[in-house]
C-alpha cells in the first residue's frame, strides 16, 4: 500500500476550515485578517504601449503574488509570524487569478503551498 501526504499550506479563497490557524495573504486595500499575521501585495498597473503589466510573468521570474506567498513562508519558518496551517486570500479577481497561477507556475511557492480545495 502507498502513503502520500500533502504537506503544503492550502490557500483559501473566502474562508479557511474552522479550526485552522490562518495567515492573511492581501492584495492592495483589501481588510486584513483580523488577529492573524497578514501580508499584503499589489498588482502593476498595465503598461498600455504593448499591453504587458510590469513585471508581469512573462517579463519577470516571480510576480507580486509568488513574492508574498514566500514572504508568508519565510515568517512562518523563521517565527517572525505564529505557526499557520492556512492562508485566506482576499483579492480582486486579477489577484485571485495571480494567487492561482503563482501556485501552478512558481516551483517555490506550489512546493510550499496549494489550493485549498485540492485533496490534501
């Protein structure tokens, strides 16, 4: 018989399980958790000469969502930030498509974290 564990943080969208400890990952002015440890990112504006954001994937190796998810990371490993075993993410739907491809096209952050509707 064979074993597989999913280790990986989910990411939720919405609301986490009762019975989590979460972690906040925010894009721009969107409400913190509250009582959680929250770390904020922001997409570029949309550069309209050739219709590209800044620092979009294609033009940088990592975006603003793959930067904050190894932010999250790294506080929780270093204990700058409470042990998490959940992140809530509020996002516009732009962030929300950015969280999401972060954690299927980034190899750090979809080592670390998944989606948290996906079998754990």
């Amino acid at each position: 018989m064979s074993w597989s564990v999913d280790m990986r943080i989910p990411v939720f969208f919405g609301a986490a399980p009762a019975g989590t400890v979460q972690a906040g990952l925010i894009e721009g002015d969107f409400a913190p958790l509250s009582d959680s440890y929250n770390v904020r990112f922001s997409l570029p504006e949309t550069a309209p000469e050739n219709g590209h954001s800044i620092g979009c994937a294609c033009c940088v190796p990592r975006g603003p969502a793959a930067t904050a998810l190894a932010s999250l990371f790294r506080a929780r490993a270093t204990g700058a930030a409470p042990f998490f075993n959940a992140v809530v993410a509020r996002a516009s739907a732009a962030g929300a498509a950015a969280i999401k491809a972060s954690l299927q096209n980034d190899p750090l952050a979809s080592a670390r974290f998944r989606l948290g509707d996906e079998p754990g």
